[in-house]
C-alpha cells in the first residue's frame, strides 16, 4: 500500500509568478536581512524544497527553520507549494513567490541592504579560485548613466538556474550609484596662466 499521497503542485513545479517581485516594504526588508532566512532564499532559488531538506542543508533544526520560513511567507516571499501526506505526518513543499527579487525605486533600504546581504555571503576565494572586486569611478552624463544601468541589466544569467554539474556559486554585485566625489574646477591652460601672471 502506499504511504504516500500528494495534494496541491508538484514539489518540482516552479514559482507561479514568472515576473519580478518587487521589495518594497520594511517587513520584506525585515525578513530578508536575517542571514539564515537569507540562505533559505539562496536555496530556494534552486528549486522547491521541504522543510526537511533546507534544515539538512543549513545543519539547523526543523523547528528554528520552520520558524523562518514562517517569516519569510509573513513577508509574501515564500510560499506553500505543495503538501504530501506521509506516514505520520504531512509534509510541506516551500517555494518562492518569484523567480527574482528587485528593489523598488521607493525602498529607502535598497542598495544598503544589497550590499550587506553580499558581505554577509561573502568568502575568502581558495587558492586557484576564481574571484575579482574592483571599485572604479566613472565620470557619466545622465543620459550614458541610464544606457549604462541597461546594460548591466542584462549581464547576469538568468536568476533561478539549477546548479550545473561541478558548478560552484559565485556572487555578482552590481552597483552604480552616485558617489560623494568632491571636483576639482578645471585646470587653466597654460596660456592663461601666464596672461594672468602678467596682469
């Protein structure tokens, strides 16, 4: 006989809302700033799990995990996919509402947020591994400032990839922002220099 009967979506179906969520509110922000309801993000991000499973990958308990998701479905980030009567019991499937986040244009905690977020997941790079960070300042008209933003929009892979095969995860933060760069008045030329010496 079988122990088992499912109700709802299938574990594997993917988040519902192909589209964007946009983070907006101080209980998304809330939710997503606890570092671990950011890993159960993470793996969320890779597929729909249980409860059992993102407690083995985090090496937490069931009861401190589910206390997070708890959170995290509070704020509408993440959502009951699925249950499946099993013996003893009935086991939840969880999954995202979206297959990515963006940041509203209002949401004052915007880029402080996503830049604590990278630091938080951030690892020294192993011997031979891949790693780069550079800040560099640009010097941009609005409208080279805005061509700019698009492209970089369309640089990272589509979010929600499963993990390749031998794949490792690797962070990509993207920034532009404008910078508290004091300016300097421009250099006279030569020329005038030495008319006004003269005068």
């Amino acid at each position: 006989m079988n122990d088992e009967t499912t109700t709802g979506e299938p574990p594997a179906t993917p988040p519902h809302d192909p589209d964007l969520l946009e983070l907006r509110t101080p209980a998304q922000f809330k939710a997503l700033g606890h570092p671990v309801r950011h890993r159960i993000v993470n793996l969320l991000r890779q597929r729909p799990a249980t409860l059992g499973e993102l407690a083995t990958a985090l090496g937490a308990a069931k009861g401190t995990v589910g206390y997070h998701v708890r959170v995290l479905r509070d704020a509408g980030i993440v959502r009951l996919a699925g249950t499946r009567h099993v013996r003893g019991g009935t086991e939840q499937t969880l999954a995202l509402v979206s297959r990515a986040f963006r940041l509203h244009e209002e949401a004052a905690a915007g880029p402080d947020f996503l830049i604590r977020a990278a630091l938080a997941e951030m690892l020294p790079a192993r011997p031979g591994q891949a790693e780069h960070t550079l800040l560099n300042h640009l010097w941009l008209t609005q409208q080279e400032a805005h061509a700019l933003i698009a492209r970089l929009r369309d640089l990272p892979p589509p979010p929600g990839r499963t993990p390749p095969p031998g794949g490792e995860p690797y962070g990509l933060l993207l920034s532009l922002y404008p910078a508290d760069i004091p300016t300097l008045p421009p250099r006279p030329s030569d020329e005038s220099a030495a008319r006004n010496s003269t005068s």
